[in-house]
C-alpha cells in the first residue's frame, strides 16, 4: 500500500481489524510462552526472527520492493532500532514477569514519558498546557490501580519497572527517529515505505536483543528449554513462541500502515482504545483479577491518554483584532 493514496474507509477499517487483533493474540501467545520458558530475553529475540523471515520472503520473492539503504542511512537507523529492542523486550519481560492486564495498564502511562522526553531532548516539542494536565489522571489512574483493597499500595516491581523501561524507550524512538523515518520514506529510491521501515528496524532490533540473550540467559538457556519442554512439550512451546512471534510482526506492520494513512493523533486514540480490549481479554483468558481499584484505575488512566492524545495535537486558536 502505498503511503501517498488514500485509503477508503473499508481498508482503514480493514488495517484497525488487523491492528486489533493482531495486537491481541500477540499478547495471549505472548504470555503463554513466557509462562512456558522462564527465559524471556530469549522469547524477545526468537519472536523478532519470525518478523525477519517474513520480509525476507517478501523481499526474495519481489512481492515487496527490496530496501535500497546506504551504510549512512542503516547508521541513522541503529539508534531507533536499539530503543525499538528496548521498548519490544521491556515489554515482553513485563508481561512475563506480571499480569498482561498489569503491564497495559502501566504502558498507559507512556505520554507521560514522552511529554519529559520532549521537553528534554532538542528539539523541544512543547505540548499545549491541557495536553501536560492529561497527564495528572494518567499518573493518578496508573497510582489507583496499584492500591489493592485491604492490602494498600501492592506493585509487582519487576513488571512496573520493565513496563516504565518499555515507556521511555518507545517515547525515545518516537523522539529521535521521527525525522529520520520521514526522511527515508519521502526518498521513493530508498524504498522505505511504512512495511519496509518496520522490517529494517525489527531486523535492527533483533541485532541489539541477541547481546542481551547471551549475557543474561545463555548460561542457563539449554537447562531452562529442557525444563519448558519437559513440562509443556517442544511442540507447544514452539508454536507459542513462533505465533507471539508473527502476531507482533502482523499487528506492528498494520499499525504502521494505519498511522502511514491517518497520522498519530488518530493512532494515538485507536492505540488507547486497543488497551482496553486487551485488558479485557486476559482478564478472560487467564483468570486475572481486576479489583475495583483496578477498574477504576485503568479507567481513569487510560481515559487520560486519551484526552492527551486529543489534546496534545490541538490546534491553538486563532488571534481576533
């Protein structure tokens, strides 16, 4: 699909629907495999393979046209791609570590990350003065959630922390990779429409996991295999790790497309939306227990993301004599 036509309604609709349920049996085979394996940098790494495969047949096959990149152009692309490994593995460690249920309600406090990052790193990127006061319930929502009833405030650490981890690194590859990405895209000769932009830096991204396997869970990787394996079966456990695998890869390359269609503002709301959906069905599917707090909470915070999301690209009105 071309980034320069229009899509109609039905293939807008079409590209949500996948986006959508993509994103949502990405997480539920996501979770199962972590709780197969209890080595999740691993999971990480194997899901972006499944990615990589996928364009290369793509691209072998002419089906797709083949990135032209120069060396300059890959350099430019190495940063994104890092923070894209950061945010995909902080993910998936909090979602391992944690209720999925959990992690999106955290991942809902992203704007907040990205507000500071915007502040921080030039060029500035100052947002409307409702856009910072969205912020307020986000924290607050994400805070509610966490007091448990007759227990008090109650965090599973690991999860929040990996989750935050997630936030500021998907807010920093927003950041910095904004100008690079459209520059990219703008040159027809490079090839480098929304498909080709995610799988070079998935491909980049699966470069910087591999390091992160290797120091963290190499040693004790065979041992933890034969472990899953034993209690699961290899066949259940590939099939969960190569399914969270491309349902990431399918539900991140339509959500390019659709951003490509429509722009951020309107993804950014979609985007809360399919929080909500998620939260919903793991809920369901893995018996997780959402307290009132918990409801409240998530409400109220991913109510604020949205209202960010809104007002964040407001545009200020215009001066009368």
């Amino acid at each position: 699909m071309s980034d320069s036509k229009a899509a109609s309604p039905m293939k807008l609709a079409g590209l949500v629907l996948a986006w959508y349920a993509g994103n949502t049996f990405y997480n539920i085979y996501n979770k199962k495999a972590t709780n197969m394996i209890h080595a999740h940098w691993f999971v990480a790494a194997a899901q972006l393979v499944v990615g990589i495969v996928w364009s290369i047949i793509m691209w072998t096959t002419g089906m797709r046209k083949t990135p032209n990149l120069t060396s300059d152009d890959i350099a430019k692309c190495i940063p994104i791609g890092f923070f894209a490994c950061v945010a995909h593995a902080g993910s998936v460690l909090a979602m391992g570590m944690g209720a999925v249920s959990f992690a999106q309600i955290v991942k809902a406090c992203e704007p907040v990350f990205a507000a500071v990052v915007g502040i921080l790193l030039p060029p500035a990127d100052i947002k409307p003065m409702m856009a910072y006061a969205m912020l307020l319930p986000i924290v607050g929502g994400v805070g509610l959630a966490c007091v448990k009833e007759g227990k008090g405030l109650d965090i599973n650490v690991g999860a929040f922390a990996y989750a935050s981890l997630a936030n500021a690194a998907a807010s920093l590859k927003g950041k910095i990779g904004g100008s690079t990405t459209k520059a990219l895209k703008s040159d027809k000769s490079k090839n480098m429409d929304a498909a080709n932009v995610y799988a070079v830096m998935n491909i980049i991204s699966f470069i910087c996991t591999v390091p992160m396997v290797v120091i963290a869970e190499l040693p004790t990787l065979q041992k933890e295999w034969d472990i899953a394996v034993e209690n699961h079966g290899q066949k259940e456990l590939i099939t969960n790790i190569a399914l969270s695998g491309f349902f990431f890869y399918v539900y991140n390359e339509f959500a390019f497309a659709f951003t490509a269609q429509v722009g951020s503002v309107t993804s950014s709301v979609l985007n809360t939306a399919k929080r909500v959906i998620i939260i919903v069905v793991s809920c369901i599917i893995f018996a997780e227990p959402m307290e009132r707090n918990t409801m409240i909470g998530s409400a109220i915070a991913i109510g604020g993301t949205f209202a960010y999301s809104l007002a964040s690209k407001a545009k200020p009105k215009a001066k009368t004599n």
